[in-house]
C-alpha cells in the first residue's frame, strides 16, 4: 500500500473515531441529564407558579398576570389580562390553556373551548419539563459562553421536541438558551435568575426574543409544591365557562360612554 493510501486510510478511521467520540459525548452528558432530574417529580409533585408577565407593544409595555399549574406531565396556565378602557365592574379577561395528558386545550370567552392542533399545542407545551422531551436522537453541536457559563450547544428533533436547540451549562445541566420555529419566524428563550426550589434550580426570569427583537418578560412573583392540586384542574371539562351575554353588555355599556 502506498504512503498516500495509508495516510488517508488513517484520516479516515480518525474521522470516524472522533465522529463516535463526539456522539458519545452526548449520551453522556443525556445520563448526567436524566440522573440530575431522576428524583424531580417525586420531591415536586406539584406545582404552582404566579407570574408577572410583561409584553413589549408599539404603544408601550402592557403588563399581565398569569398562574401555572403543574402536577405530573399535566399543566394548566391562566392568563388575566385588562384591556384598557375597560367598563368598570366589567371582570378581567381570562384565558386557560391546559395540557390533560394528551390533548392541549384553550378556554377563552370569545373563542369558547377549543381543542389546538398539533401544530399549536406544541409551543404550549414548552412549559412541559425540558429535560422529559430529550432523547438519544439529540446531536451535541458544539459549546459556546453565555453570561460566563461554558455551555454544550445540542441540536434536537423538532418533529417532537418545542426547540430546535438548547444551550446547556456544563456546570449543573441548566438549559439558559432556547431556539425555535414560530411559522415563517425564528425565536430565542433565554432562561435567567435561577433559583433553588426543593432542591433543583428553578428560573425565574424567561425573555422571549423574536427575529433578535425583545418580545416579552415573564417573572416568577412566587412558586409553591406539593400543596395537593387537584386533578379537577387539568380537566377542561371542569372549567366554568364566562358569562359572554354579561361580558357583551359591560362592552356595549363601555362603547356607548365613549
């Protein structure tokens, strides 16, 4: 065999040694992953989040408040908003997004109870734990600082998974960096402020970024586990239903002031 032939012969094996290597590195650091968060849902078996959540507009920041719920795979977010202008006595505007276990659900006094397609429900469910969602099928990309930390870059399936990518921390398997599709657009998540919560780091800061643009702020206000939800929650069955002929009277009332 030649010189030439025995050096690419050699070239080769070492591209698919390191290529293993590299594969290898990422089923590594999914056990250390997995292993971290083995104990999660036993120590929180459930969970409720009150938040603040600020949304950037051409007419200036407009502010909400929104409650989460969590117990087990289920979730069930709450969205009070106050329009400006609003009659007075007319109630706050609520929205209810819920995640039964299999089917993603909105509740809206103008749209009713609808069940979302795939499509929707999958944005929903970024609110699922992240780290349930990995598999074997993630493929570590290369690493990169953020705020000081050093970071794994993994690319993931966006079939099944709410993110195309995610920067994790080498330190302790903290994800601070998301990416995903919304249609045609491109988003970021970044994932700040964390803090200890029965003993795994919890954020309490979200930014959402679209196309580079600041888009919206959620901060936790306060976070409780294991208070005993109920499974009544996360049934949309459950849900009452607003008085739309009530809430179409404030808005008439409010529209003949003006």
């Amino acid at each position: 065999m030649s010189k030439n032939k025995i050096l690419l012969s050699v070239f080769f094996t070492l591209l698919i040694v390191s290529g293993s290597v590299y594969a290898g590195d990422w089923q590594t650091i999914l056990k250390g992953i997995k292993d971290k968060y083995a104990g999660y849902q036993d120590k929180i078996k459930d969970i409720m989040i009150i938040r603040e959540n600020r949304l950037d507009t051409p007419e200036g920041e407009i502010t909400s408040d929104s409650k989460t719920y969590k117990k087990g795979i289920k979730f069930r977010n709450e969205m009070v908003m106050e329009m400006p202008n609003m009659p007075q006595g007319m109630p706050a505007i609520k929205t209810i997004v819920i995640y039964d276990g299999e089917d993603t659900w909105m509740i809206s006094p103008f749209m009713g109870k609808k069940k979302l397609p795939a499509d929707q429900a999958r944005g929903y469910k970024r609110q699922e734990d992240w780290w349930t969602w990995l598999s074997e099928n993630g493929e570590l990309v290369g690493s990169e600082k953020i705020d000081d930390q050093d970071c794994y870059i993994v690319k993931l399936d966006v079939e099944k998974t709410p993110y195309s990518r995610i920067w994790i921390t080498k330190e302790d398997f903290a994800v601070i960096k998301a990416e995903f599709k919304d249609k045609d657009k491109s988003g970021v998540i970044r994932f700040s402020d964390y803090k200890e919560l029965s003993g795994f780091a919890f954020p309490y800061r979200i930014d959402i970024y679209m196309e580079g643009e600041h888009q919206a702020s959620m901060l936790v206000k306060s976070a409780e586990v294991n208070t005993g939800l109920s499974d009544e929650l996360f049934d949309p069955d459950k849900v009452e239903m607003p008085d739309m002929q009530e809430m179409m009277k404030y808005m008439q009332k409010g529209a003949g002031t003006e």
